[in-house]
C-alpha cells in the first residue's frame, strides 16, 4: 500500500478527478481478463473485464479487451496499448486472472497454460513489469495500474516455495498502482458475476465528482 500511496498522492497533483476530463481529451485503457485456466478455472474475470470495459467506454476511453488471452494475445494487445499511450493523456492498465510472484516479480498468467515449476513462469507468464515501463517510456500525464489478480496461485502442487499474493510494485512517478488486496496477501473471486474487489471498483467508478482516492478506497 505505501506504493499505491506515494503515487496516488502525485496524481491527485495532475488529475483531480477521472470525470472532470472532457470526452475531447485522449484516453486509452487495456483491460485483460483471464479465467479459462487448465488449473484452477476462475468463473469472474471475463464478467470483470466486460463491465470495466463498458464502464471505461462511458467515462470516455478507447478500451482495448483481451478475454481468456494466450501470452501471445497479451503481448500485441500491450504492444499496441503501448502506441495509442503515447498519445494520450491518461492510459490504464487492468488485469483479472491468476497472478503470482517469482523472485520479487509479478506474473500476470495467460488462459490455457500449464506452468510445470518456477522456472517455467518466466517463459509461460507476462512480466507486469513490462507494462510497467511501456508506461513510463510514453511520458503522458497519468497512468493507473488495476491489479484484481492476488488470488492463489493454481500451480502451487509443482512449486517448491508457498509464497503467495502479488509483490508490491515501484512505478514510474504519475502512474497508480492499485491492488485487490495488500501484497503478498490473497483476494476473493467472489460468488456473483464480479469479484469482490471489482465489483465494489465499478460502482465506484460510477458515481459522479470522486477523487480518484475516493474511488479506490
């Protein structure tokens, strides 16, 4: 949390709201949800995805949506948010699906993998941080990074170690990083349409005149 704090309070500097932007100013949003997982499927995320999208949509972002995406699907959909974010003001990143940490790094892990040891992760999974820099290297205003992706790790029978969660993340200055829950710490799927994190973030998003610290607490 003292990540998401630290950058939260430089964004409030540039961007007082996300509904005080007019729809003429330049927004871009990747949101990826991944569900259809060889173990441990989650019923959520692809419902996550589709209605941050649709909410983005409202609030005036052109939305890129990846569902059940291989690691080669994530890859060309970063790629090409990565373009359109160097020319926007506000860029967002949000991912719902199983992620994990391997060695102080997050893996954000594609639909349909199977991932055998730690090892592996490198090869099969995609390194958070390479949103990360594709963020920083783009120089527009605000970013905000959405995390719904701390729930347990569906590998763990092949892995050695038993950490668990997300490791907290450093960010480039203007850029939020918002987790489902603190690091290193699991979140709930939730047993309705959205998960439990998500599902509060979206009714959130939705009310008028909040401050983006409103929304995220």
């Amino acid at each position: 949390m003292q990540t998401f704090t630290k950058y939260l309070l430089i964004a409030l500097l540039i961007l007082p709201t996300l509904h005080t932007f007019t729809h003429a100013s330049t927004r871009i949003a990747l949101v990826i949800g991944n569900g259809a997982y060889q173990s441990s499927p989650l019923r959520n995320p692809v419902n996550d995805a589709t209605d941050m999208a649709a909410i983005l949509s409202q609030l005036g972002f052109e939305v890129i949506t990846e569902t059940n995406a291989s690691k080669r699907d994530m890859v060309q959909a970063i790629d090409l948010f990565a373009e359109k974010l160097k020319q926007a003001e506000i860029g967002l990143f949000y991912f719902a699906g199983h992620g994990m940490q391997i060695n102080n790094r997050n893996s954000l892990i594609p639909s349909q993998v199977a991932v055998s040891s730690e090892s592996a992760v490198e090869f099969e999974a995609v390194d958070a941080g390479r949103i990360m820099g594709k963020m920083g290297y783009a120089g527009n205003k605000l970013n905000v990074v959405i995390l719904d992706a701390c729930r347990n790790n569906p590998f763990a029978r092949t892995f050695r170690t038993s950490i668990q969660g997300l490791a907290r993340m450093d960010a480039p200055v203007g850029t939020i990083v918002a987790y489902a829950t603190a690091p290193g710490s699991i979140a709930a799927d939730g047993t309705g349409r959205n998960g439990i994190y998500t599902k509060h973030l979206l009714r959130a998003l939705q009310k008028p005149n909040l401050d983006i610290q409103d929304i995220f607490n």
